[in-house]
C-alpha cells in the first residue's frame, strides 16, 4: 500500500488545525473529573472559567490558545505501508507551513540566534517529526501535537543515580512541579521519563506528558509510579493556574528505558491544561481523523 505525499501534505495540514481547535474528549473529562474532586471555592470558578473557554473557542472555531506552538508530528508506519521517507518529512513541513498561510495561524517559531519569524511555523529542524514503526494496524498514522512554550519551558533533567532510589525520583519531580507553579497554566499533565541515556529520558517524558489521559503506563512498576505521583502532585496545592487548589495535575504520567548500572536519569515535561493534539490513520481506503 503506497502513500503518497500528496495525502500526507494535506492530512498534515488539517492536523495542525484540528489540534488548535478541538480539545481531546478524554481531556474535558479531565476537567469534569478535576471540578467534581476540588474542595476550594475559587478553584472551582478558575475552573469553570477554563471549560467556558474551551466551549466558547469551540463554537466559534477559534483557537484554544493564541500559542500555536512547536509543531510536533509523530509518525507510526503500520504494515504494508509503502512511503518515501525523505518525500514523508517534506510533505510534512509544506502541510505545516500551509496551515499557518492559509489559515492562518500566528506563527510561534524563530530562528534561535537572530529570532527572524519566516511565518510559517517551521525552521531549523522544525517541525520536529519522530519516525516509529508498528504492527498493531495497516496504513500511515499521524499524530499532531502543538507544543506552548508555556509547558515546553517547564522542562528538566537531573542526573540521578542509583544508590538514591526511587525516592530520588518523587522528590525531583514533586520539586519541578513547585518550581513551575503556575507558569504552565495547570491543571498540567506531569510526564516523566525515567531511564535511557540522557537524550532519551528527555523525550519519554515529552511522551508521557502527551499520553491520554486514562492510559498507563506498560511496565507495572512504572504504572505503580504513576499512581503514587499523581495523588502527592495534587496535594501540593498549587491549583489552577497556580491560584490554590487540589486541582494541581490531570495526571502524572510515567515511561520508562532501560539504563546503565551507574546511572538512573529523570526527566519532567509538562504539558498545559489545554493539552491538545490530532491525529489521523492513512489507509488504501482513505483517512480517518480521531485524537
């Protein structure tokens, strides 16, 4: 089944959009989930303000956030999928950059040095596109992941190794979420990645904190992780928007690698409450968008 890089141009376009304007279902469970456990008065109302938010963007096709982020675009290549992957990370850079023109779309990416905007939501290495391979179904999918800068600022690594434990681990990750407060505009989802080299360990986290909310982690310990973490995060009363609250996180979320004896690398990414995302799977038949 061959591809062409015509279909993936435009699923890539229609992704970056639908990711802007449509907040994931599990998401605004999320949130119902959130309102129905907090016990402070203004967290409530901050929280009800963000899902008017949310209802009134959707309803007039406006955009969730004026940050369009850093476009992320995560490609799984199922059986008998035939693609040119130099023609796929092309076809990917013009459907971004003809999301932004026609649109459009505030561009959010510059040049590092110079900080030059060419408008068009890509530039050196981005948008970033990461390549994987499965079995679990035919066809091309598409997952598209806007990343602010708000979340995307609140990242760290630190080193550990093994003889502090797991405990080395809470600890730095109860500490990133202080030291972030409200300046992920929460409630957030905590991903942290555990293991790896030190390169590795930054994108697991990047994963997890983009999971959906509901999913666990694959290695049962890691799950155990989640769980534990995810009630000490919300104890630490830094509320929506860092206004107070037990609303603090959806979630932690957990992946792991494995490691060298010497080492136990951890990383936390975060993502904000308007966690948005889109996806497609290109088939012989056609394309079907989801979350």
């Amino acid at each position: 089944m061959q591809i062409a890089a015509e279909r993936i141009e435009n699923a890539a376009k229609e992704l970056y959009v639908r990711a802007l304007k449509d907040l994931p279902p599990d998401i605004k469970r999320g949130f119902d989930a959130l309102v129905a456990r907090e016990t402070g008065a203004t967290a409530k109302a901050v929280l009800g303000t963000m899902i008017e938010n949310i209802a009134v963007a959707e309803r007039t096709g406006n955009l969730l956030c004026q940050d369009t982020g850093i476009p992320i675009y995560n490609v799984t290549i199922g059986r008998y999928a035939e693609v040119d992957g130099v023609a796929l990370k092309a076809a990917i850079r013009r459907g971004c950059e003809r999301a932004t023109r026609e649109t459009p779309l505030r561009s959010s990416i510059v040049h590092p040095l110079t900080r030059t905007n060419e408008h068009t939501s890509c530039g050196i290495s981005v948008p970033v596109i990461n390549i994987d391979f499965s079995d679990a179904f035919e066809g091309l999918r598409i997952e598209m992941i806007p990343k602010g800068s708000g979340s995307e600022n609140n990242s760290w690594l630190r080193m550990a190794i093994p003889a502090e434990g797991i405990d080395a681990i809470k600890t730095f990750v109860v500490d990133c979420v202080l030291a972030a407060g409200g300046k992920t505009c929460p409630p957030t989802i905590v991903g942290v990645g555990v293991g790896g080299t030190a390169d590795l360990c930054v994108h697991l986290s990047k994963v997890a904190a983009t999971r959906p909310l509901g999913s666990r982690c694959a290695d049962p310990e890691g799950a155990l992780l989640e769980s534990r973490l995810s009630a000490a995060v919300n104890l630490l009363g830094v509320g929506p928007q860092g206004l107070g609250g037990d609303a603090t996180a959806f979630a932690v979320h957990v992946e792991l690698a494995a490691t060298h004896i010497t080492m136990n690398p951890v990383a936390v990414n975060m993502q904000c409450h308007s966690a948005r995302r889109a996806s497609a799977v290109l088939t012989a038949d056609g394309v079907e968008y989801g979350y």
